[in-house]
C-alpha cells in the first residue's frame, strides 16, 4: 500500500531524473493542507501576525538592553516573558480541551493586540520603563498560555488528520518566514525611528488574524466534560508520563529548550559587544535565524509520512548543539550570519519532527492538554533558561554560557539516540491506534516511526 503512493521517487532515483509531474507532484504535497479555505484563512492572517510578532520581539530586546545595558536583565525580561507559559498552559491546555478552540483563539489574538498597543503608546510617548517591559511581557506570556495550546489542537480542526503532519509544517514554515522577515524590519525601524513603531505595527498585524479566524467555517464545539477540571488537567500529565515516546520526546525538547535556545536572548550581546554591529546587525543576525529555521519546516513540508522521524529528532539536536558551540567561537559578522542557518535549521526541524510525532500518537479528546505540556517543555522551560543564560553570561560571557549549551544539546541527543530502539514499538501502536480511529494517510498506519 505505502510503495504505490510514492512512484514518483522510484521512478527519479532509477533513472537519474524527474519528471515534470514528479515535480509538480512534489509541490502538491508540500502544500496540500492549503486546499482547506479555512486554512488558507489562518495562514494569510498568522504569516502578518507573525511579522510584526517578530518585530516586536527583536524591538523589545533592543529596548531593554538600550535601557540597562544589562546581560541579566536581558534574561530576565524573557524569563517574565515566557515562565507564565510553563506555569499556566496546563490551564490553556484544559481551556482547548473543554471549549470551542476557535473562540479561544480569538481571544487570545484580542488579548495579545491590546498588550501590543499599550506597550507602543508606553514607548512613543518616552515614558516606558523596565518594569512596564517587565509587566507586559509576563501578562503576554500568560495569553501565550492559553493561545499555544488552542493553536496547536486548533490546526486538526482546521485540516483534519490527513492533513495534520502538512498542516504544522506549513504553520512552522510561515512562523520563520515571518522570524525572517520581522528582525530585518525591526533592526531597520529600530535604527531609524525607534522601538515603539515596531509595537505599534505588531498591534495592528493582530487584526489580520483576528479577522481570519472570524471568517472561519470550522465545527469546534466545547467538548462535554464527566471528571472535574483538575482531574481532567491531571488526565494529561498521566497520559504523557505513561507514554514513553512522548515522554522521551518532550524531555528533550525540554532540554534543548533550557539549554540551547537562551543563545537568543544573548543575541544584542553577540551583536553589540563582540560583533561590532548595533540593532541593524541584530536584525541581522536574527533574521539568519530564521531564514535556516524555515528551510528545516519546508524540509518537513515535503515529506509524507512520519517513518524515520525519530531519527531526524535525535540528528536535528546534536546538529543545533554543534551549530551553536562553532557559531560561539566566531568573531565575524558575515561567519557568524552563515553559521546561524544550520542553528535555525536544525532547531526547528526538532521542534516540528516532535510535534508531528506527539500529534500523530495523542488521541483526540487529549490533544490540547497534551500540546500544553508541550508548551510547557518548548516554550516554558526556555524562560528558567534565559534567566540561567544571563546569570552565566554576567560570569562566564556570553560565547562561553552558548557553547556550554551546545555541548548539553550533544549530550541529550545521545541519550535520546540510545533509547530511540525501546520506544519505537509503542510509538508504532499509538500511530496505528490513531490512524484507525480517525482516518490517517496510508504510510502512517503501515510504517514504523523509527526505521
């Protein structure tokens, strides 16, 4: 069954070529989950949403650091920024679980528009200080809650499992183009007219996805609940703790996100102090980033089917480890922009090698508070980690605190590699139970994930 969907390839590797059809096969494939117009919707409105996301981030980073000066202060800022997604997604993971996804989504893009403003009209009227940063920031990270985990569990919704592993790749995809796009526009705006216009922009970018989500034609009822609600949280945590692929899976993104991606919040050091650049190469630097981490989501898109995924995981780790620990040793602008592709690149095929993976083997009514202690490990352990990275960069410097995070990123992607043999059998069940309860492609249900 699996041999017959891909001729295609066959027929391209016996013969040295391929076809125009092969090649027109290949882009249908890669941007299949676009046949749905509510997707479509999310896409058009998520890939503006994002720019000035990433706008506002780059922006927020120059601005505390213009400000203090501070290393510490700097990792402190993304730690008020990203703690309240470790400590409230079980509560958003519980919310998309238990209401309808589309309608918490709303809200939260509504919520985080406000903030945007707020934090615009602090800055442009030069009154902002940094505990206004401060504050704002963790207020978003509590939107952020919420918002990760109805997103997450919003995208099957959206595609239907067929879809699903196109879907976030799609979705990873546009995320970096943005990540691309954003910092080169900050570092110009910044460097010109000031932070608060990058504020400004990204509140009024949330009103492109607001209206997406509103024109939406999606079923995503509010799913009865019998136990009560911190049973119905605690039902989540069990059923990750119990699953060893997923719990293998998550342990170490939570690594990595510890670990290695604090290098983002050091980044105005890297730029300023030991590159030489400014907010220009900031945006620079970032946007590097982001264009490797949107070649690894389209790496993702074209492929079909989740068979060697694991490995990818485990490879992806170990590569981010050693991009980082070369781009740490670098004193060069131009050297330092090239060795950041492989950083982007590798992290962000991790990420959606393991999300892909995570959403193929959870059953449905678990989705969105599973996705929530994903949030947790991607995205809640990255702020304990920014304080911790700052802490040491006051100590060691910035380039010694990264390249010790990508000697831990080589560490767990072993560990990771030597027990990938003992979580393939279940992995495969949990795939073949899901695909038979709501239809997954072929090759889903007859392929083991780690061969």
């Amino acid at each position: 069954m699996a041999e017959s969907r891909f001729p295609i390839q066959e027929n391209a590797a016996t013969n040295g070529t391929e076809t125009a059809d092969g090649r027109a096969s290949r882009r249908q494939v890669a941007w299949r989950a676009l046949r749905h117009r509510n997707f479509q919707l999310f896409f058009g409105g998520q890939l503006i949403s994002l720019i000035g996301t990433w706008m506002q981030n780059v922006a927020q980073s120059w601005l505390v650091y213009r400000l203090t000066g501070s290393a510490l202060l700097l990792g402190s800022v993304g730690f008020a920024g990203q703690i309240p997604v470790f400590l409230f997604a079980p509560l958003g993971g519980l919310a998309a679980d238990r209401h309808n996804r589309q309608r918490v989504v709303i809200a939260t893009q509504t919520a985080s528009l406000v903030l945007a403003f707020i934090l615009a009209a602090l800055t442009l009227t030069r009154t902002v200080q940094v505990w206004h940063v401060f504050v704002l920031a963790a207020l978003l990270g509590v939107v952020n809650a919420f918002d990760i985990p109805g997103r997450q569990s919003f995208l099957v919704d959206m595609v239907g499992k067929d879809d699903l592993m196109n879907a976030i790749a799609l979705n990873s995809s546009m995320f970096n183009g943005a990540r691309v796009i954003g910092p080169a526009i900050a570092g110009i705006l910044v460097a010109k007219i000031g932070e608060g216009w990058c504020f400004f922009a990204n509140g009024v970018s949330y009103i492109a996805v607001i209206i997406g989500l509103a024109l939406m034609r999606v079923h995503s009822p509010a799913r009865a609940a019998n136990a009560s609600p911190f049973e119905h949280m605690m039902e989540g945590f069990r059923f990750v703790n119990q699953t060893a692929p997923i719990r293998a899976l998550l342990l170490l993104l939570g690594l990595v996100s510890l670990v290695g991606m604090p290098y983002v919040v050091l980044m105005p050091i890297f730029a300023d102090q030991i590159l030489h650049g400014g907010a220009r190469a900031l945006g620079i630097l970032m946007g590097a980033t982001g264009v490797g981490a949107l070649l690894g989501a389209l790496t993702l898109a074209f492929r079909e089917g989740v068979k060697g995924l694991g490995r990818w995981v485990a490879w992806c780790c170990a590569g981010f480890g050693t991009s980082l620990i070369v781009f740490a040793m670098s004193r060069i602008f131009w050297l330092s922009v090239v060795l950041l592709l492989p950083v982007g690149y590798c992290m962000m095929l991790q990420m959606a090698c393991s999300n892909t993976l995570i959403q193929v083997m959870v059953p449905d009514a678990l989705r969105g508070r599973v996705m929530a202690v994903y949030s947790m490990m991607f995205m809640g352990m990255a702020p304990i980690g920014a304080l911790l990275g700052g802490a040491f960069a006051e100590s060691l410097g910035a380039p010694r605190t990264v390249e010790i995070g990508g000697l831990a990123c080589i560490a767990g992607a072993c560990w990771f590699a030597l027990h990938l043999p003992k979580i393939r059998i279940e992995a495969r069940r949990l795939i073949i139970a899901q695909a038979v309860a709501g239809g997954e492609p072929a090759e889903m249900t007859t392929q083991p994930v780690e061969d």
